[in-house]
C-alpha cells in the first residue's frame, strides 16, 4: 500500500508513510471488508459512514506537517483510523464525533491499540473543542459549505486547518489554511468527495 498507492502519488513526508504502514488498518473496518482493508478505495463503516481511502488519510495528514510535539483536533472520528494516523505523527490528539456508537467504538479500539494520546468526545464537530483551544492543527474529514468560523477561533499562531470545503455536499476541495498573528492565508491542495460536515456550522441534516 506504502509504496503502490502513496509514494507513487507524491506523498513523501517519511513520517507519515510511517504512520500508514504501522497502524493495523484492517482492525478499523468491519470484518466482512478486511480482506480490502488496504485497497485504494473508501469503505463502508457502520452508521452508514465510511473510512476514507489510505490516500486520503496519508494526504490531508501530510497536508498538516506536523512535527510531533503539537496538540491536533480532528473533526469526524469515524471508525478512529485516522486518530491513529495522527496519534503516530503528534503528541495530543483529540477527535469528535457526533454519532454515538461510533465515539464507543473508536474508543475501545483506539485504547486496545494503546493510543494513550488520543482522546475522542461525542459532539459537534463544527462546534470545535473550545475549551482545549488553541490548537496547533486542525483537521476535518467532512466536507463543509465555508470554513466554520470555531476552528479560526481556536487556532494557535502558526496553526494549520486543513478541510473539505465545496458547494454540493459529495465534491469538494481541500484547502490548507495558516495562521500567522491575525492574518489567515489558504490553498487550495486539489478535489476530493467527502460525506458532509453536518452541525450548527455545517450542513443541515434535514435537507440531505
């Protein structure tokens, strides 16, 4: 997968091809599709979510350059691979979720697999954690309408946002946002299709 699916499509920060090639991916997905654990394709979730493609995860997670000693929120913690993702590359992780079955589930996998620095709380995501703020790095992998305006609220000095943002619900970009003093630069890093960010700050669930 490291090599065939990632190096070959430029991802090449060292770190993260580590990260992807440690972390067990076939624990995160249901048995039924363990066999294509390491595919390069999205795959169903319970809830009726999914787990992004290896490609996805490797791209927005080196889209974050991390260094490992910063604090990340993740926003939409789904099956919790992800988290594990992040948990190998920074010191603190903490994601949210706003399906209940799937905060119990990531936790017991997340703590079976000893990630003792990732933390996952029921809530909406679009809402942030405002009471662990500032966050060096956010990342979101759900696709917003518009940049919330919690996360710019709870980014540090120097923090990065990276998320999906578009006008339909299923085709987005994602875009690297930095923070230096006041001023809030972004980039656009290239499409991608993501389930929609729903909450207060997102998408109206009633009108998907």
């Amino acid at each position: 997968m490291v090599q065939n699916q990632l190096v070959t499509r430029g991802i090449c920060d060292a770190r993260v091809l580590a990260a992807l090639e440690t972390v067990p991916r076939e624990l995160f997905v249901p048995d039924l599709h363990s066999s294509m654990a390491y595919d390069d394709c999205a795959l169903p979730i319970s809830e009726g979510q999914t787990i992004s493609q290896p490609f996805t995860v490797a791209f927005m997670a080196e889209a974050l350059q991390l260094e490992g000693p910063e604090k990340v929120l993740e926003v939409g913690t789904g099956s919790g691979y992800g988290a594990a993702v992040l948990g190998s590359l920074a010191a603190e992780i903490h994601s949210v979720e706003r399906i209940r079955p799937l905060v119990e589930e990531a936790r017991k996998r997340l703590e079976h697999l000893n990630y003792d620095n990732v933390h996952v709380y029921e809530s909406d995501g679009t809402l942030g954690l405002a009471e662990l703020a500032p966050f060096d790095a956010i990342v979101v992998t759900a696709g917003a309408q518009q940049l919330p305006q919690p996360y710019v609220d709870q980014l540090g000095d120097g923090g990065r946002i990276v998320i999906p943002i578009g006008p339909t619900q299923r085709c987005q970009s994602i875009f690297r946002y930095v923070r230096r003093g006041e001023e809030l630069s972004s980039e656009n890093l290239g499409q991608f299709a993501f389930v929609p960010l729903i909450g207060e700050h997102g998408w109206d669930e009633s009108t998907l």
